[in-house]
C-alpha cells in the first residue's frame, strides 16, 4: 500500500523543478537567451528535454515496487484489484459517469472490442473521422468492416455535424460511427453528433485517446459515446506504458466487450457458463497488465496539475505569440477545455508578406526555435485506404472505390497550415523563462523571412 505520506505530500515534487538533466543555473533568462544565440540547435535541445512527456516521479517508482512486492500480477476480473481500483479513480478524477468501465491492454484492442462488441463485422459500413491516429478506425477495418472517411473542419481538424449528416444520408446503412478529439481539442459538436447517432440507433464509438480531462460545456469528454475509449500509452495523458480503458452504460456492450478479450471469471449474469468463462466468446486476451495499471494510477493523481500546467505554459506562448502576423489561435468556445495533447498555431499565408510555410519553419529552428511542421495527413492517404494489398490479412472490400489524393481536402489543408509548438507539462515556474524566449525567437526572426 501506498503510505499516507506519499499519497498526499509529493515525495520529491518533480513538476516543480527542471529535469534531472537539467541543471537549475541553465534556465536563467540570460543564460537561455544566450545559449539560443550562441547555440540553437542546443537551446532546441534543452526544450525537448524541458517538454519530454511522461514525467516519471518518485511516487510513481514507490508505487510500482511497493506493487511489485506484493502483486498479484495477473488480474483476471478487470472489475478487481488495481484494475479496479483504477477504473474507479478515472472516473472520480474526470468527472466521467458512465455505467459500466473496462481496462484492456491498448486503446487499439479496446476500440477493436468495443466495435465488435456494437457488432461491426464483415461488410458493415463505419463513417469515420478520416483524420486521426489510424487505430481510431484500423479495427474496424481488421473486423472486415468499409470505412467511409469523413472530411474534418480544416481549422479546428475536429469532425463537423454537417459532415456526419451529410454522411448518414448519403449512405443510409452505415452501422457505426468513429469519431476521435483531435490534439485533446474537444469536438465542439461532439454533443449534437450524438444525438444524431442516437436518433438513428446508430452506435458511437468515442475515441478519447488524445483528450482526458477535456470537456465541453461541462461534460468530460468520454460521456458521450455508447462506447468510450482512452488509451494510456505512453505518450498519452495518463501513461501506463501501455494500456487503455473502455466506457459505456449498456450493460450488455459491456458484457459483449468481455467476452471479446477477457476470459477466465465468473461474471454476474448471462452469458456465463462454465465453458464460457474458459474461452469467451472473441477468444481475445485483452488484459491490462497490473503494473500498467498501477502507473496509470499514480499518474492519474497528477492530472489535474499536468492539464492546469499544460494549459497556462501554451496560454503564455499564445499571448507572446499574438501579434505575430501569420500565425493564429483558432480557440475553441470558453466553456469547452482542450487538454493540450499537442499545441498548434494556423499559419495565415497573408502576414507572410508571401513566404510558404516550411520556409517559415526552417528559419525559426534555425533561430533556435522547437518547432514544426505537420507531415501527416487524412487516413486516405495511407496505402491501407488507396490500393488492395496482396496480403492473407488485407480487409478492405474490393467492390468498394479506393481513395486518392484529392479526397479529404480539409484534413490536407489542416495539416499544411499546422505550425506545431511545445507542450510544456512541468509548472509555469521552472519553464516560463524558456517559454518567453521562444516568443523572443519568433519576433527576432521576422526579418530573417524568406
Ligand atoms: C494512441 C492512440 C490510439 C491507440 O492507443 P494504444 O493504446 O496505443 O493502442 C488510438 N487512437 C488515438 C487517437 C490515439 O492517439
């Protein structure tokens, strides 16, 4: 267990001071300033180390050898032990009232369960958001299913209602609906998009992998599809190594979702028989493994600060930022909270006095500045979606037209204007300085533009 002390007062408050590699007399305002103008590529450096994600603590350490030491590790009924434990501190942290919770070891096999579990199979249509991480469509994809991508609003890279209308009508025996929160920025339609899928009895799979703790007008993000799914990898909010975390309140999603990958227990009501119970139904392992669990656990505990950390170092980037002529700050309406996933600023072409973007992007690292550009683009564009492979596994249906480049323009246009800045989650105290000469590297390099 986890002693009084540990669970209350931070052992060594981590987020308070700079990385161990890091040495305090370097993030003096004159000594960053000058290690960005002697050195860019180091003051470059010295930001990736300032931003790296996860933070791993002493808490954190203690937790996992304290579990080590007493396991058990192997938990076979997620509704038990730390699997339960976590299931039921995520929701009290986030606010998030839903029925029934689930861990599983990734977001991919929880989404893959999840869709099985609404009963998306061979040949069923899914609409889906076709700019996102794949895995938020690729399961369904693998259970035979024909994704129809749905384009994003090229400003936000959210989903749009009208989009997802427009969609439905067009192809009306489309089953499922995939939508992601892109960048931890909440879909602002998200509550109208469920709705419609309701309406329709049509099932919404919630991809909340990029925005845990992120709500609108008050309602955490993962309360709004029949099925919710986190992933706690390592790069995401609440890192487990690997992991992920299912929600829904229909009881027998629930159970479906059990039977896909979690054999092995006695479950309260039917199906649950003897033979059952030693196979499942999906034949899938899809356990979360404790010490996932239990990291996942000690992280959650500092979310709060991660997300308020996160959200005041990019408030004080966007404000130094905010007369700079070509970029701007598309913000979501005040009652919606992003969780700062990623941070990115719309490049507007016309305050570049005729300079393209990449161009822009080289001479600002050049002056030392941690930024980027957006390589990605919409689903179509990955070789999965654009021709049939020559593979025992490939899924997509032959009888189906294949994407090409000129679809998804939105998400395209998205991606080109995207000037991608850092994340910063340690406290505004120990990288404010390194922040505002950031902001000092964008104005000096103004008349250095191509
Ligand atoms: C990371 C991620 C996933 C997959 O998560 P895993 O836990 O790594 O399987 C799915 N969807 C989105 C949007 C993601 O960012």
């Amino acid at each position: 267990m986890i002693s009084a002390r540990s669970a209350t007062k931070p052992l060594d408050d981590e987020l308070a001071r700079p990385p161990r590699d890091v040495g305090p007399a370097e993030l003096q305002p004159i000594r960053l300033r000058e290690l960005a103008e002697r050195d860019p590529a180091a003051f470059r450096r010295l930001c990736a180390r300032l931003s790296r994600w996860p933070i791993i603590t002493a808490e954190d350490e203690l937790a996992l050898t304290e579990y080590i030491r007493s396991g058990p590790m192997s938990v076979i009924d997620p509704g038990q032990g730390v699997s339960g434990e976590l299931l039921k501190e995520f929701q009290r942290r986030l606010g998030l009232r839903r029925s029934y919770g689930l861990t599983v070891n990734s977001a991919t096999n929880g989404l893959h369960a999840a869709y099985r579990a609404v009963g998306v199979g061979p040949g069923v249509l899914v609409a889906a958001i076709g700019y996102t991480f794949h895995a938020t469509v690729t399961p369904a994809l693998d259970l035979g299913a024909h994704p129809i991508l749905m384009d994003v609003d090229p400003v936000t890279g959210n989903l749009r209602y009208e989009e997802v209308l427009r969609t439905l009508d067009a192809h009306p025996d489309v089953q499922a609906i995939g939508l992601n929160h892109n960048w931890g920025v909440p879909c602002a339609d998200i509550g109208r998009i469920a709705e419609l899928a309701r309406s329709r009895g049509i099932p919404l799979i919630e991809d909340c992998s990029h925005a845990h703790g992120a709500s609108v007008d008050g309602i955490p993000v993962g309360g709004f599809g029949t099925v919710s799914v986190f992933s706690m990898q390592s790069k995401k909010l609440v890192p487990g190594g690997e992991g992920g975390l299912c929600f829904t309140d229909d009881a027998a999603l629930h159970a479906a979702m059990l039977l896909v990958g979690h054999y092995g227990f006695e479950r309260p009501g039917p199906p649950n028989d003897e033979s059952l119970q030693q196979t499942g139904l999906g034949g899938l392992q899809n356990r979360i493994h404790p010490l996932a669990a239990v990291l996942a656990l000690s992280q959650l505990r500092r979310l709060d600060r991660v997300l308020r950390n996160r959200e005041e170092n990019a408030a004080r980037l966007r404000e130094a930022l905010r007369d700079v002529p070509y970029l701007s700050f598309p913000e979501p309406p005040a009652a919606h909270r992003t969780s700062y996933y990623a941070f990115r600023a719309r490049f507007e072409p016309e305050g570049a006095d005729g300079a393209a973007l990449v161009d822009v992007v080289a001479t600002l690292r050049r002056a030392g500045a941690p930024v980027g550009l957006d390589r990605g683009g919409p689903l179509s564009r990955k070789t999965i979606y654009r021709k049939q492979i020559d593979s025992p596994i490939s899924r997509l249906d032959p009888a189906r037209p294949l994407y090409t480049d000129r679809d998804l323009p939105n998400a395209t246009e998205f991606c080109r204007r995207s000037i991608i800045l850092p994340v910063f989650s340690r406290d505004p105290a120990v990288v404010g300085d390194a922040i505002d000469v950031i902001a000092d590297l964008f104005h000096a390099s103004r008349k250095a533009l191509p």
